[in-house]
C-alpha cells in the first residue's frame, strides 16, 4: 500500500488524453511473519503508502498503471528498475492515495510526496548486496523525492518485539522482514515477511445500513459511534447470519483496526463480534 478497501481501479491518463495501461511489473509479494530468526533478516518500517515501481522510465502502479508523476519529480532518478512506496508521511495515506489518483498531477501535493525505495528488481544478487547495490546507486543520483529505505539488522526476536513497538508508538503501521540471503522473486515470496498488529475498540451501534448487490435485503454495514463521539461505517467482517440478523441498535461491538487516519477514524476496520460483558444503551 498497500490498501485494501478504498483502492479503487487506478485509470491514469497519458499526456493525449488517453487511457494508458501498461503490463503488471514484477513486483514480489510479502508472506506473513510466523516466529522467525530475525537476526537473519534486514528490517524496515512498513510505510503507510502506496506501491510504486519505477521502470527506468516511469512509475507504475502494481497493477501496471502509470501514476502523473510530474517531469521534475522523477528527473534524477535512476535508468534501473526500483521497487518501493511513494510516502507523504505517517498517517497520511488518504491525502496520498488522493494526489496520486489525479488525472493531472498536482505539483503542490506532489513536492511533499517521496519515492521510498527498498530493493533493485533487476538485480541477480542476494539482499544484502542489493542493498550495498542501492547505497552506491543513490550516491550518485541526488534527487530531493528519491530516498533509501533504513534496513536494520536486529539480534534477535526481542529485538525486533522492540522495533515493532518504537514504530508503532510514532504512529507507523509495522514492520518489514527481508531475509539477507534472499533473491528478489516477482510473486509471493517467503523471503519477505510483513509484521503488525492489530488493534481492537469497542463502539455503540447506531443503525443498520441496508446491503446492495450481493448483500440486498441484508446488512450492509453499521453505522457506529466510539465512545469519544467519532462516527463511521462498520461493513467488513459479518457472516450471512450476522448480516440477516445484525447486532442491535445500542448494542456494543468490538472491532479491529490497523491505525487511524488523518482524521481520526479507524483504518480497516472490520467487526469481531458483540460485546456481551459491557452493559448497552438505550
């Protein structure tokens, strides 16, 4: 993002006006973390930003459509593939996803976004050399929206436990994994491993929202309010059961969630089930 429900179909225009799509890059997937050596592993922020590949000529999305970056944006950078996240900042994904969906870019926005890169597609060597790769690569390409990710390496498991939790507590998403000895692979890789956690809230049940398509007749999400008075839409996470005979109105719900947006609401927030130990209002 990576970013999941509110990432629409990416159609960017060319400088004819025309609809441009260009082939899917060979972007590799991250698998999830399940205990392993950390020591054995470079570590990174997971970025709250949206998947960019530059192709030595252009920037594309993961699903192969070009983004309007702006001609001075991508100047200097290098004629080589790279593989990273474009990134106005933590918690800050909406105002993102917003400036690079626009048919014309919008140079304001776009000299506040950076190009965070972390790995060398083309290369044919293990991480760890494409990472001294990249060091000597972006010593001689000075470019102000080109930046190299940090890649720490980390004793051990506790080590990383901490790491999660320094990124977290400034307001980060969590962790990359990338084993040392690993070659870049343009599919799910076991190599790459993704680290966060989820957090739960529990919130009070406004109203039911009816369903559409698939959904019509059933529920189709709550309308719910925290407890310090914020509002949202609850509309992931119910079985069938659950969307035929929703939680009630005034009943508690927990939900989970990765993080807030600009404005405070919860990102990603999906029902786990109804809180039966609170006591519910009227």
């Amino acid at each position: 993002m990576s970013r999941l429900a509110l990432w629409l179909p990416l159609v960017l225009l060319s400088s004819a006006g025309h609809a441009e799509g260009i082939a899917p890059p060979p972007v590799q997937l991250a698998a999830d973390y399940q205990q392993q050596d950390a020591s054995l592993y470079r570590v990174s922020e997971k970025l709250d930003g949206v998947r960019a590949y530059w192709n030595g000529r252009e920037l594309l999305s993961r699903n192969g459509h070009r983004y309007s970056a702006p001609e001075w944006f991508v100047a200097n950078f290098p004629d080589t593939p790279l593989d990273g996240e474009l990134w106005l900042g933590r918690g800050r994904f909406s105002e993102l996803s917003a400036a690079v969906r626009r048919y014309q870019a919008n140079e304001a926005e776009w000299r506040q976004i950076r190009f965070m890169v972390f790995d060398l597609p083309a290369s044919e060597l293990p991480f760890e050399a494409r990472l001294t790769q990249l060091k000597r690569l972006f010593s001689r390409h000075d470019s102000a929206y080109l930046e190299l990710i940090e890649q720490r390496l980390l004793s051990d498991n506790a080590a990383l436990a901490a790491y999660l939790d320094e990124v977290e507590s400034l307001g980060g998403e969590g962790v990359m994994l990338r084993r040392r000895d690993s070659l870049y692979s343009p599919a799910r890789n076991p190599d790459l491993l993704k680290l966060k956690r989820f957090q739960d809230a529990e919130a009070r049940v406004l109203a039911h929202l009816p369903g559409q398509g698939k959904y019509q007749n059933m529920l189709g999400a709550l309308l719910v309010e925290t407890e310090d008075g914020r509002r949202f839409r609850l509309g992931t996470g119910f079985s069938d059961q659950q969307r035929l005979q929703p939680p009630s109105v005034g009943t508690t719900v927990t939900y989970r969630y990765r993080g807030e947006t600009a404005q405070g609401l919860p990102r990603f927030a999906s029902f786990m089930r109804v809180r039966n130990d609170m006591p519910q209002q009227p």
